[in-house]
C-alpha cells in the first residue's frame, strides 16, 4: 500500500498525505489536486475506490424527511420537473419512521453515482445535528444544495423562504381585524425555521401590539408539525385566551381548526387561523385556509439551477438565497372577537 501511494503520488505531484486523503475522501483537498491524483490513479493503472468512479451525468438524488406533508411532495415535483428539463433524471429518497436515516440516504445515492443532491429540510436544519457529513460529502466530491435552514457550518449554497418576514406579513394581517391576542403554534425549538419565526413573531408583535419579549413568549406554544400537533398547540394557545392562532405549517393550521371546533368555537368568527405553506388543495379547506405561500416554483428552480452550476464546475457561493413568501387571505381569517 505504502508503495502505491509512492507512486501515485510522485506521478501527481503531491504528497502521499493528499493521496490519502483523496482516496478516503476527506474534505481540505482543492478540485484540482483531487483531478491531479484520479488522474494518476488511472495512468498507473489503479482501480478507482467505488466512492471515487465517474459518476452518472443522469442522477441527480432528492433527499426529503417525509411525503406527508403535501409541501414536500410540492417542492419534488418543482425540482423533479427542472431536473428532466436539464437532462437529469431525479432520484427521490425519503425518510420514513423506523426507515432509512438521511445519512443512509445519502449514502445509498452516493453509492449510485449520482452527480449531486438537494436536501429538503433535513439535519442541517436541526441546530443541534452534527454538521461534519455534510464536510465528509463534499470530501467524497459530491455537490450538494440545502433547502430550508441555515448554518454557517456548512460551506453550501442554501435556499430559503423569510420566515421572519412570514411571521410580520400575518401578524400585521391580524392585528389589521382588530385582533390583540395572537398565538404562535410552532415545530422544536432546536430548527433553524422556527427559531427565525420566532424572531419574527416578536418582532411583529412588539411593533404591531408594544409586547415586550417576555409576553411575546406567552404566545408560543411547541408542538409537532402534524395536525395532531397544531391541534394540541392551538388548543393551549386558546386556553390563553388567544382569538387568533399563526401556525407554521398548514397540517397544524387544520389541526387548530379543530381544535377551536373541538370547543364549541367557530372560524373564522371565534378563532382566525393562518397557515404556513399553501400546500396544494389547502384553498379548499372547511373554511378555506388564509396562509403564507411558501415560493415553491422559485425556490425549487433556484435549488436546481445552482446545483447545476455546481455540478458543470462553478461552484456557488456560501450564501443563502432568501425568497419573499406572501399572505394568501381565504376564508379562516376575521375581524377579532369584539370585548364586552
């Protein structure tokens, strides 16, 4: 082995360490170098380690944490579609409960050669995930773009919605009907998009109501993002005495109908209710569901295009692509309860 890395390293000119450290695929080695050592690699006559054969310029991997939520299946058909029309054909990975980790995802589209992947909401959103195998994939050259939640560990182009400016354009919509006791229903504090809804959250109701942090705090309620989940936030939110509910997905925005339902309250005209995503179908709702639109065509383009970029040697920068999203105002939205 010693031997081998000798050679291949005096054929391409660098140490036997940048050799090592190619065929591990270990990140630190400039695309140059790593095209400098394959090359060697097939000069001399090496077999290529699995992890380092020519990819196929056809696969491009989707990796999303689940189906249910009809946004994820919104945003693969927008990518799915940009894809074929650039001559790529989308492989779509998902993560199911008790199935495959997104790290054994990876790993099986890596296996299939894929020429990059596009993460939806996956670990490098959980503020509390190791970031290192997102290094170790750029280590093994595979390109790779990230959708919804930022981390400045992470050396990729990332592609998101304003979800602080979400949070002001409901707020300033509900106090606008009058209403002064609006409750957030959120996911786990440790994701990157609810802790910017958070901050967007306060921030509108300090402007919109004079609510200094510490009440603004008594507004939040964490769940999960399921209907189950809104339901069970909403119905603590309205035992607070909140006559309007902002939620951070449709699913739990369906969930806090009910539970106004549930309790003898009707929407919009006890309990406004907005969502978050304007998943396809949610227009047609009992009542019809105000919500943010999430920008799923512009931002699935945007994935797509600089993934693409990547891929043809034009690396993207380290940057975050912010995309606006707007209020879609239905039928689940009213004029606030009036006091007695």
């Amino acid at each position: 082995m010693t031997a081998r890395l000798a050679d291949i390293a005096a054929q391409a000119g660098v140490s036997e360490a940048t050799v090592s450290r190619v065929l591990n695929g270990k990140p630190g080695v400039a695309a140059g170098t790593r095209e400098s050592v394959l090359a060697a690699l097939d000069v001399l006559g090496y077999e290529r380690p699995v992890r380092l054969r020519q990819r196929s310029a056809g696969l491009v991997g989707l990796i999303t944490p689940e189906l249910d939520n009809p946004i994820f299946p919104a945003l693969a058909q927008v990518i799915g579609q940009a894809l074929t029309r650039q001559g790529y054909t989308p492989v779509l990975a998902t993560q199911t409960p008790g199935g495959s980790t997104e790290d054994e995802l990876t790993e099986m589209l890596v296996d299939r050669g894929v020429s990059g992947i596009i993460f939806v909401s996956g670990l490098h959103a959980d503020t509390t995930a190791d970031t290192t195998r997102y290094d170790q994939l750029r280590g093994q050259g595979v390109p790779y773009v990230l959708i919804n939640g930022f981390s400045d560990k992470v050396q990729a182009p990332f592609v998101s919605p304003d979800d602080r400016a979400a949070m002001h354009l409901a707020v300033t919509h509900l106090t606008a009907l009058g209403h002064t006791r609006i409750g957030l229903a959120v996911g786990p504090k440790r994701f990157v998009p609810v802790l910017r809804k958070i901050e967007g959250f306060r921030s509108a109701v300090h402007e919109r109501l004079g609510l200094d942090e510490a009440a603004a705090e008594e507004l939040i309620q964490h769940s999960l993002y399921t209907l189950e989940g809104g339901q069970a936030a909403a119905a603590a939110l309205i035992e607070r005495g909140c006559t309007a509910v902002v939620c951070a997905s449709d699913m739990m925005a369906l969930g806090a109908v009910r539970a106004a339902r549930q309790r003898g309250l009707r929407v919009p005209q006890d309990v406004s209710v907005v969502g978050f995503d304007d998943s396809p179908l949610i227009a047609f709702t009992d009542p019809p569901l105000t919500t943010i639109r999430q920008p799923v065509q512009a931002m699935g383009q945007a994935a797509v295009r600089t993934l693409l970029e990547e891929i043809g040697g034009t690396p993207a920068p380290h940057s975050e692509f912010v995309f606006m999203p707007e209020l879609v105002v239905r039928g689940s939205t009213a004029s606030g309860p009036r006091r007695p």
